[in-house]
C-alpha cells in the first residue's frame, strides 16, 4: 500500500534552516509528480510547491520562492524540501503529497500524516 | 495567482443534503478536487475530475460544476461527515496549485 511518512520537523529559530523528508513506499516514486503543503495552526491548507516525477519541472507559492527548494532523490524514494530563512508564519504542519500523474495533474491521491515545524525565539 | 474561495461552514441535519461550493475564475477551465480532512488527521480526497470518487468513498458524495463554481455534494449525511472540506484548483497559468479556504461541516 502506498505510504508517505515525512520527517524533519522540529522547533527552529527565526532566520535558520531546516530540511524535511517524505520516505515513500508502495509505488514506483520515479513516475508521480510530488507536492509540500502545509497548514498553520487552525488554519486551511497552503500549497507549497510540486516537483515532476524526474525533477525536470518545479514550482513554489509566492510565499516561499526564493526562500524552500523542492528536490527528490528516486534511488531512495525520497522527497525533500529545504526551507531556508524561515519565518514565524512559517510555522505550520507540513504534509508531502502524491499526484495523481506525472507533475501537477490535478489532484493528490495520496497524503503523509504531516510533520510540525515551529519557528520560534 | 488566481484564487477559489468556499463559504467558511455549512451544516446539515443528519440523513438529509448539503452542497459545498467552490468559487473561482480557474474553474471555467480547470476542475476541482474535494478533500476531506477531520481533526488531527491528514486530507483524504473524496472527489476528482468531473465527478470521480476514488475506492473507498461512499457513493452519497458527488462532485458538479455551473460556470464559475464547483459543488460537493453529500446526500444523506452521516455523523462521520463532519469535517472540514477543501477544494483545490490550478491557477489561472495552470502550473500553481490554488486551495479554498475551507468548509467547516457540521451535521446536527
């Protein structure tokens, strides 16, 4: 069965980096497009970025470009998203998120349990 | 980015039908996907494409457009329903993931 489990969450001063993990299981991860989104505390869900399945395409919200960089490593079936100078509003519970095709198809089939990242003095 | 928007709650009576709307310009040209998510836990999708319930979701949910607006629509509510709701869309360059800002259901 398909599994997503996101790691790398933690607390992290203003300004600092972090890097998180999805591990995915039970499919071929070369061939679906992969997402971040993330939710504040109390609040809706954000999309954060995609990647296609070879890398070849990605994409960021407004909110992160320049700052979160989406990458995969598909010898370890690994998505990864390195977020560098975080901010307070930063802070959300961050889910990693199959698409249904190779990039951004239209919907995510497929979701981790989602990892808390807090930005905080 | 162009935006989708959703009333903020909605409720129903038990056994009886609610509609859940989803508003925005991207919606003439892409389709929404519904996503249902309950406290502490992940989204789980419930509706894709035109109207497409992936294995496992009853078939008292269904999924409609009209112009600008995409519904979701639960017929005979159950206690299990309640939750928030999400659509989500592109944006109108096709490459951006755009998500309303949610529907809290209650189910009286």
């Amino acid at each position: 069965q398909v599994q997503l489990v996101e790691s790398g969450g933690g607390v992290v001063q203003p300004g600092r980096s972090l890097r998180l993990s999805c591990a995915a299981s039970g499919f071929t991860f070369s061939t679906y497009g992969m997402h971040w989104v993330r939710q504040a505390p109390g609040k809706g869900l954000e999309w954060v970025a995609v990647i296609w399945n070879d890398g070849s395409n990605k994409y960021y919200a407004d909110s992160v470009k320049g700052r979160f960089t989406i990458s995969r490593d598909s010898s370890k079936n690994t998505l990864y998203l390195q977020m560098n100078s975080l901010r307070a509003e930063d802070t959300a519970v961050y889910f990693c998120a199959r698409d249904e095709d190779i990039g951004w198809g239209g919907y995510f089939d497929y979701w981790g349990q989602g990892t808390l990242v807090t930005v905080s003095s | 980015s162009s935006e989708v928007t959703q009333d903020p709650a909605a409720s129903v009576a038990l056994g009886q039908t609610v509609r859940i709307t989803c508003q925005g310009d991207s919606l003439r040209s892409y389709f929404a996907s519904w996503y249902r998510q309950k406290p502490g836990q992940a989204p789980v999708l419930v509706i894709f494409g035109k109207n497409n319930r992936p294995s496992g979701i009853p078939d008292r949910f269904s999924g409609s457009y009209s112009g600008n607006t995409a519904s979701l629509t639960i017929t005979g509510a159950q206690a299990e329903d309640e939750a928030d709701y999400y659509c989500n869309s592109r944006d109108s360059s096709g490459s951006h993931v755009v998500f309303g800002g949610g529907t809290k259901l209650t189910v009286l």
